[in-house]
C-alpha cells in the first residue's frame, strides 16, 4: 500500500534532505512523498523549521525549472518561485535519489487556484452570474487555461518523470474559498455560496451554447435568485434540501439544472488533456473532496480520464470514511487508484486512535494509497501516529 506524505520545497530546506529522508522512513514510516511543484500563497505556520516559524509562500509560482520550447508560445506563462533560486530545486535531488531513499515521488501540483495568474490574466478567471471574477479560480472551460495546465504536467513528467502527479483543483473553486479579510454581511446561505460559485464566464457561455445548453437563461435564473437573497432583510433557504440532493435540488430550475449538469465536461476535458500529454511512466491522479459536485467535478468521469482519485476527508469520522470510498471505488471500478488524504492537523485529527480508525476504514474499503498532511506543518512527535497506525 503507498503511504505518502505531502510537503513543501521550503520544509526540505529548512531541514535537509537527510533529516528529511529519516522522518519520512523512521519516524512516520512512509514509502513516499508528495512535493509542492505548483502552489498557491498563505501565512505557514513551521513548527518543524529551525530557521522560522511562519513562512509566505511566494503566491502562484512553481518550483521546478521549465522547459522554455514548451512554454514560447503559450498565452498563459508560470514564474518560477524566487525560493528555487535563492534556496534550490528541490525536486531534481530527490527524483534523482530514489535508489539511495527508496521512496516513490509524487508532484503535488496545483492547477487552476492561482491569484497571481487571475490577476495577470483576468480574462481567464471564473466569473458569476453578474461577471464579478473571481481572480483566485482559473476557469476550466478557458482552452488557454487547459492549454497551461497540460503543459505544466507534460514539462514535469517528461523533464523529471515523477511516479505519481497529484492534480489539485482542476475544477471550479466555491465562492467560499478564503481570500483575504473576506466580508459578509448579508449572512449568506450555502445556496447562495453555490450560487455565487457558478461560472457563467464568456469561455463556459460560448461553450455551452455551442452544445445547445442555455446558459443565458440558467444565468439570467441566477442573477435572479441571488438578488432576492440581498434583499431579504435576514437569510432564507430557498432550497430547503440543498446540499443533500446536490444538483437536484436545482431541477425544477431546467436551465440551471442542465448547465450544472453539463459544465462538469469542462475539468474531464481538463484532466483528459494533461493524461494525454503525460510521459507513461507517470501515473495521473486526481485529488478531490468528499464534495467535488460543488465544483462542477464527476468523479467517475475523472476517474475513467486519468489513472484514479485521492479523495481528502478530513474531518470524516471511521464510518463517513469508509461510505466515501466505499462509494468512489465502486465509481472508479477496482482497476483505478483510489487514495485517501488524511490530515494531521490537530483540529481535524485530535488523537492518534482518530488516524487509526481512518486509516483502518481505508484499508477496509479497497485503498490503494493514503496520502498525509502535512509533513513540514506539525510537530516531529506527530509524524509517529502515522507509523503506529499502519503498522510499519
């Protein structure tokens, strides 16, 4: 069973690739690890770091050195982090060492949540109902934003040919995601958070109605259900059975109801692209949330794209654990990878019994993998749970 970690370049730093190599082997007794490769921004606490305790992570940048005749002609361009320069790539080494370390090497690579690259080319981000963008989320339905995330997989496994690619949000980002000080006054439901989350961007308009979807009137019947929740003078759900039903909470609204349906083609096209491009010898996973419907994802159709999911659950207690997967093998059929992310944050994962039964359910369920987070944001005396719950 694979057993990986997930890390940042800044951790192998900080600590060094000896002392990185002993904790992942001795002291959480994993067999692999998940680099950062292409990563977002945040305030890091670094309670492993003997050189800071918080760290800024420089904000959509990537950590691996690019091949320029793959990128010349590309609308959408990446910048290299200034941390690979002024402390080095960290990737090269340890792609470079698996005979020596003996650990499978997966590159944890962020898609489309990238403030930097919103900013820089806004008319590519997902926008509301009333074109408001949401710089953070690139729109999947955008054939340049396709175009840059299968490059930057086709540069990383054919540059470096990494065991595993983990390809975080390839779908559309909820409303919700945090950004910075954010503010709500009005008290907003989580239907009106969905709602708000729809992307009616002229790149998914334009394709939908190229399928004969009409996305006029699901945004029209948008823009008008949003505006009544601001005018309410305190919130009320409108759909009562949102989000149990998921997407069919929304079927009496027949426009809205097939566009939500049709836009998750959008992160399989997206998905399907960067497989096709990926040198063999890397596998193609997808990592999702238990709710990956909010964000326009069909995990059987991923599922069917690429090689298989790692589905986060966090917060899942034993028996949620186990109905999760036990539901997403049984989409992805027994021939696809399924792994669990599992956290050791405190406030998610308060005891080492609470990993073990996660743990335990995931094996229970037919998991190939479970993949751990995160090894440069907790204590050294937490990395032990890992070991003592899978028995290494």
């Amino acid at each position: 069973m694979r057993h990986s970690m997930w890390a940042y370049p800044w951790d192998l730093q900080d600590l060094g690739l000896d002392t990185t190599y002993h904790d992942y082997q001795q002291l959480a007794g994993v067999n692999g690890i998940s680099l950062a490769v292409s990563y977002h921004a945040g305030r890091f606490l670094q309670p492993r770091s003997p050189k800071r305790k918080s760290y800024y992570p420089e904000d959509g940048t990537i950590y691996f050195n690019p091949d320029e005749k793959l990128w010349g002609d590309k609308e959408i361009q990446p910048l290299v982090a200034k941390n690979l320069h002024e402390s080095g790539d960290m990737l090269s080494p340890i792609i470079n060492d698996r005979k020596y370390h003996g650990l499978s090497v997966s590159c944890w690579t962020v898609c489309l949540h990238n403030s930097r690259l919103g900013f820089k080319y806004p008319e590519h981000v997902a926008r509301n109902a009333f074109g408001d963008p949401s710089y953070y989320s690139l729109c999947p339905n955008s054939d340049a934003v396709r175009d840059y995330a299968t490059t930057l997989v086709a540069n990383l496994t054919h540059s470096y040919r990494p065991d595993m690619v983990e390809l975080e949000t390839i779908g559309f980002m909820g409303f919700d995601h945090g950004y910075h000080h954010e503010k709500d006054g009005l008290g907003l439901t989580a239907e009106d958070d969905f709602l708000l989350s729809i992307c009616f961007c002229d790149h998914c308009v334009k394709a939908a109605q190229n399928e004969d979807v009409d996305a006029l009137t699901a945004k029209e019947d948008v823009k008008d259900l949003i505006s009544q929740a601001c005018n309410r003078e305190t919130p009320e759900e409108q759909f009562p059975q949102f989000p149990e039903q998921k997407l069919e909470s929304f079927k009496n609204h027949i426009a809205l109801y097939a566009f939500l349906q049709w836009r998750t083609q959008a992160p399989t096209k997206i998905v399907q692209s960067i497989k096709e491009a990926a040198h063999p010898d890397s596998k193609i996973v997808v990592i999702e949330g238990e709710n990956s419907w909010r964000d326009g994802v069909d995990i059987q159709a991923i599922g069917q794209a690429c090689d298989g999911v790692i589905i986060c659950a966090y917060t899942a207690t034993e028996n949620q654990t186990l109905d999760i997967l036990t539901t997403t093998r049984t989409h992805l059929g027994p021939d696809k990878y399924l792994g669990l992310g599992a956290s050791l944050f405190h406030d998610q994962t308060p005891s080492r019994q609470n990993l073990s039964e996660r743990i335990g359910a995931a094996v229970k369920a037919g998991a190939d993998g479970i993949n751990y987070y995160n090894y440069g944001l907790v204590p050294e005396a937490r990395l032990g749970w890992i070991k003592s719950s899978i028995g290494i």
